[in-house]
C-alpha cells in the first residue's frame, strides 16, 4: 500500500495477553515516544510515578485510569487510547489479562483490525496467552503481532525469544490460526526501556525485524471491507418536514452507517427485506453532497423512487443474492453474570434491526483452556459456544466469516434490556 492510500486511514488495534505480560506499559511507551501524550497527563504521571518511590516514568499509569485498577496493578476494564503519525490515526484498545474479564477482551477484539499479543519473555506462553489467541481467531482478526516483551530481564537473550516465536507457531497451527489470510508477526522488545517499540535501541542488534511502529504503519487493511458487498443498514428515516422551507417540505432520505462496500450516485440498489430496487438520487455527509461513500462513513442517502422503507432496512446492490433469514448457528460469548437459560426469550440487535430470539439448542461449549468441546444447557461468564437460534423476525444476516458488520450481534434481556452475550455468524439456514 502507498502512502497516499495509506494516509488518513484509521487502524484499531488491542493489546491483550496474561496479567503482567506488560500491555499498559507498551501502550503508554508507545504514546510516550511518539510524544502524543498531553503535557498536564505527563505531568500527573511524573508526580505519581515519583508518589510510587519510582525513578522512572510509571508509563502503565497513561491507560489504567480506574482506581481500582491502579491500587491492583491489572487492568479490569479496556480502556481506549487514541494517537496518530505523520501517515496514519490509531485507535488503541487495552484489553485486560485477568482471566475474569475475557469478556472485555472480547469486546475490544470485536471492532479491532489487528491484536499486539504480549508475551513474557521470563515465562513464555500462558493459559491466558493461548487464551485470547483463540479468541482472536474467533473474532477474526487477520493481523497478529505477538510480542515478547521484558527481554532485558533475560538479557536480550535471542534464544530464548526463538523458543517462543517456535512454541507460538506451533499452537497457532494447533488452532489453525496460521491460515493464509492471517499475518503472524514476531517482534523481541522491552516496552519497560522502549527497545523495538517507536526506536530501535542498542540491545537487540540481533534483530533485523521492523519495530512496532514500523510495522503497524505498514499493515494494509483497506482491502478488507473495502472489497466486501454493500452492506448499508438503515438507522433513521429522515423526513424534516418543514413547511417553511420548500426544499425540506417533501425531503426523504435515509440515514446510517455503511458497514461494508461502497455506495454511488446512480448506483442500482435493491432494499431488503422488501425487495424493492431503486438508483442512487444524492448521497450526503451533513450538509455535504458526494458522489461516492464508502464503509466506515456515517451518511444520509436519497432514492430516485419513493419506496417504503424504515429503520431496519437493509440497502445493498441490485444484483445481490443475500435474503433474510430466522434461523442461524452462531459462535457466542456470554457476558452477563446470569447465566444463559435454552428455555428462555432474548432479544437480538443485529445491525439497526431487533429481533425476538430463541435457543433451539446449544451445539456445544468450548473449554477455552484445553479448546475441547463439551455439551452444555446452560452458560455461564465468559463461557463461549456454539449455538442454534430462532427467531421471531427476519434479520438479513451474513456469516461472520464474510463480513464482520453484519455477521455479528448482541443479545440483550428482555426484562432488563442489558446485553448479556456477543455473537458471531457461522451458518445461516
């Protein structure tokens, strides 16, 4: 990818592995030596840090914000940080180590295009390691860069960094992680010092690889979505009705965010569920008229043709095959600490569109530390399986695997209306 194509895009990526591999401490390097930390943050810090008895900078403090997680040392919630280069603007997503919290882990995967997978060059892989790598499959993120941190506390040691980079390698076959649309990367660093992080640093001469940096500035995800069918769900009907303005007395149009694929003026376009086709009249961002948008944007979009349509409602390209569906199979993970009834109703969000649901049956569960299946009737926190549902409205679905925005959803309870469970698409009937 060139740098013009590159410029401006945005890459969310998450930090996740075991407590204390470091994953707060690479973050806040990271924001530190590419000098995006606030002048009155970095000034906290430093009182903070010197409170602690330290005489260096306590970078961790820049993502764990919650007291609690500064009195415990781990990180409990993820926590977002935002910064950009001269050729890219990152949203970073600090996901906690704490077995207890996969969920959040699962929540910050879900929206990354890339995971930085930490790992302690003292200790090798973890549970928790193994962990969250199969979640990132899960979830699928294409990009992967595994990182073992703390060299310096095994003296730079190019041995022992190979025995990790081999023992990963191994495990992510074992998963079948290492598939050809996956990108494995392994970088020996000390986010404690900053080595291989923004700079090279002198300890790790040994290493002819790209630095973290480097090589975040150089993963192309454009083509990703880019090149995925149209996939623009409708959020609101936007009718101003004002009388006092003629253009807006009989203005209609439909606005939401494209989940995939791009949209033209005089595009062919069908709506789903309906079926109904149109062209594309005027495409708008705020006020703005475009001729073209494309995934990611938030816009509001004219028809040539007054077709009914409502929140809900699906556009896609004329020609497309995709139907709406009731029943489908999907990989879930449950996050509340109520645990999933199969004899109970839940609500789905899928997109704009809500739908009544319920369990036909649980295929099985995953035992995320030995990747074993078991049956089950029930799931508990963080658990994750395999699942058929039923619905009582269509949804027009894709599989997970084939597109992310429109192969995911949560599923709330109905009495309370919190989101109890995240799910991905397999199959659809």
């Amino acid at each position: 990818m060139n740098d013009m194509n590159k410029n401006n895009t945005v890459l969310r990526f998450m930090t996740c592995g075991s407590v204390d591999d470091g994953k707060s401490t690479l973050i806040g390097r990271l924001l530190y030596d590419t000098k995006t930390i606030l002048t009155d943050t970095l000034s906290q810090i430093e009182k903070t840090s010197k409170k602690k008895g330290m005489t260096a900078l306590d970078l961790s403090l820049i993502t764990d914000g919650l007291q609690a997680e500064r009195e415990q040392g781990i990180t409990i919630d993820v926590a977002y940080r935002y910064f950009s280069t001269g050729s890219r603007k990152y949203i970073i997503a600090d996901a906690p180590g704490h077995e207890q919290y996969t969920r959040n882990m699962v929540t910050a995967a879900s929206t990354s295009q890339l995971a930085i997978i930490l790992v302690d060059a003292r200790k090798g892989m973890l549970t928790q390691t193994r962990r969250h790598s199969y979640l990132t499959k899960l979830v699928g993120i294409k990009h992967i860069i595994v990182a073992v941190n703390k060299m310096d506390l095994v003296n730079y040691d190019e041995n022992e960094y190979q025995t990790i980079c081999d023992e990963y390698n191994s495990f992510a076959s074992a998963i079948k992680l290492d598939q050809p649309e996956v990108t494995i990367s392994f970088i020996p660093m000390s986010a404690l010092n900053g080595d291989m992080i923004v700079d090279r640093g002198d300890s790790l001469d040994w290493y002819k690889g790209a630095t973290l940096l480097e090589t975040l500035e150089n993963i192309d995800t454009t083509e990703e979505t880019k090149n995925s069918q149209l996939r623009f769900p409708i959020q609101l009907v936007c009718r101003p009705r004002d009388s006092a303005n003629e253009e807006l007395h009989d203005f209609r149009a439909f606005m939401g965010k494209i989940e995939s694929g791009s949209l033209k003026v005089n595009d062919k376009i069908k709506v789903l569920p309906s079926s109904h086709e149109s062209t594309i009249k005027e495409i708008r961002i705020g006020e703005e008229l475009i001729s073209e948008a494309t995934y990611e944007q938030s816009v509001t979009v004219s028809l040539n043709d007054e077709i009914d349509i409502s929140r809900g409602d699906m556009i896609v390209q004329k020609d497309d095959d995709l139907t709406s569906t009731k029943n489908f199979t999907a990989n879930v993970c449950w996050l509340s600490e109520s645990n999933l009834s199969i004899n109970r109703t839940y609500l789905i969000m899928h997109t704009t569109r809500l739908s009544k649901a319920k369990i036909s049956s649980i295929n099985n569960k995953i035992n995320i530390n030995t990747l074993d299946t078991e049956q089950a009737t029930e799931l508990k926190a963080n658990d994750i399986a395999n699942i058929n549902f039923k619905l009582a409205q269509p949804l027009i679905v894709d599989q997970y695997s084939q597109n992310r925005g429109t192969g995911a959803f949560i599923i709330i309870d109905e009495t309370t209306y919190h989101t109890v469970g995240a799910g991905m698409i397999e199959t659809v009937e």
